[in-house]
C-alpha cells in the first residue's frame, strides 16, 4: 500500500495514527501493548515527548502528542515502534515488517476540534466492540486521564487541560467525561476519517494558517466542511496502483520550514 504523508509544522498538537503490517494483529496479547506504553514512557523520558492521549488497539496504535521541538515526535515514536517490532520478532523468532512502512500525522487545533479529537481516540474501542467503556480497555488513555496513576503517568494532564481550554486540572477531568458519556449515550461512534487520514483539522483560520505554512506542498489540495470543522485532505495519488512505494523520488517534499 502507498505510504503515509508526512509534514512538519512546528509547535502543532498532532493526532498520529500507526498501522501494524498488513493490519495484522500483532499487539492482541495485553503484554505486547503494555510493552508500547513503556517505551512510550521511555521516550518521554528521553527526548520530552508530550502525549496528550493514547489507545493502544490489537493491530494500530492512536496517539496524540504535542510538538515540543524539531524531531522529537519523530524519535519518541521510532523509538517506542522501533523497540515493540524488536522485542516481538526476538520472542516469537519472527522475521520481517512489524509496522507499516510510516505513520500518518494529522495537525489538530486546540480547543473544541481538541476535545471532539481526544474522544474519539477514547471511543476507539468501543467502536470496535471490544469495549462497552473506554474504562475497560487498559492501554487507553481515558483511563489516566480520570485516574491518574501514581508513578509513571504518561499524559500530561495539565498541559492538555490547558490546550483544551481548561485553567483546573479537575473541571477539565469532569468535561471529559461529559463528553465520553454523551458521546456514548448518543452513539455518536461512526469512525471519521478525517481525523486520522487528513493533513488537518479545525476552524477555517487554522486551516488556512496550516494551508499557508506548508507553502507550495499544499495550495491546491482540496478542504472538506462539516458545520464548522475544516479538514485539509490528502491528495488523491494516482500513481499507487502502479508504482506503490517507488514513488516517494517523485513526490513533493511535504516539509514546512
């Protein structure tokens, strides 16, 4: 399959999105996904990595982080996908892919686009009917959100209470589970794509300012609208059934400096 676009635009809240081989379900055992969140830990510890929320799922892994500086996503997520891969193939003596060839990376505007954001990350198993309450599945980050764990807590709570237009750390916990339950009451639960096949997500201004500082690499792609949410979509390859990987020489950087 063609490869995940990537871009760089400093200082964004990015929803990212990694797809085990062929969809293979290689994290169903809970101690392989516990073993994602750790290394997950690691690189917060390593390089600052900022996660705002997570779900490690059987076969893909939802994570929205924060850019705290150039390349520090990129490593946090190398480090914890490169040492998953690792530690599985050396226990099952297993050879070849773990994970897709790239993960995809959509910019998301802080604020109420946020919130619709951090839940349906939450809701991901559920949707799935895995789960009746993201509270059910322990590799989520519903979890530490409304129970925060006393040693090694990977979400920052205040930075994302902040983000979401929260001064207390308590009223932001209470909001979110508002929102979890009404989204569930209402069943709300249809997977969207754009939050995990977009370049980005928000308001028309923040599509606009992402539009402009991604330069020549985006002025032509097309914007989805619903009601007041702005999605600035992929473009259409169509060169993929043909080519598939080889053609990354040919495509335009996706970089903005």
């Amino acid at each position: 399959m063609p490869r995940a676009y990537r871009h760089y635009l400093s200082g964004q809240i990015w929803h990212i999105t990694h797809r085990c081989h062929e969809k293979s379900f290689l994290l169903r055992f809970p101690n392989d996904r516990r073993k994602y969140r750790r290394w997950l830990f690691e690189a917060k510890q390593r390089f600052g990595l900022c996660v705002l929320n997570f779900v490690i799922t059987s076969n893909h892994v939802h994570l929205l982080v924060k850019d705290t500086g150039k390349g520090v996503i990129a490593r946090g997520v190398q480090l914890a996908a490169g040492r998953t891969a690792q530690e599985y193939n050396q226990r099952k003596e297993r050879q070849g892919a773990f994970w897709e060839d790239r993960y995809h990376a959509t910019a998301v505007e802080s604020g109420e686009h946020l919130h619709r954001c951090l839940v349906y990350i939450d809701l991901n198993m559920v949707r799935a009917g895995a789960v009746a309450h993201p509270a059910a599945w322990e590799c989520g980050g519903y979890r530490e959100i409304q129970d925060p764990p006393r040693r090694y807590t990977l979400i920052d709570l205040t930075g994302l209470s902040d983000l979401c237009g929260f001064a207390d750390v308590k009223a932001f916990q209470s909001a979110h589970y508002r929102w979890v339950e009404n989204a569930i009451a209402n069943g709300t639960l249809t997977r969207d794509k754009r939050w995990s096949e977009s370049i980005a997500v928000g308001g028309s201004a923040f599509i606009e300012a992402v539009r402009r500082d991604l330069g020549i690499a985006a002025p032509h792609r097309a914007v989805a609208v619903a009601g007041e949410t702005y999605a600035l979509r992929e473009p259409e390859n169509p060169y993929t059934p043909v080519f598939h990987d080889n053609i990354g020489p040919i495509r335009p950087k996706n970089r903005a400096f």
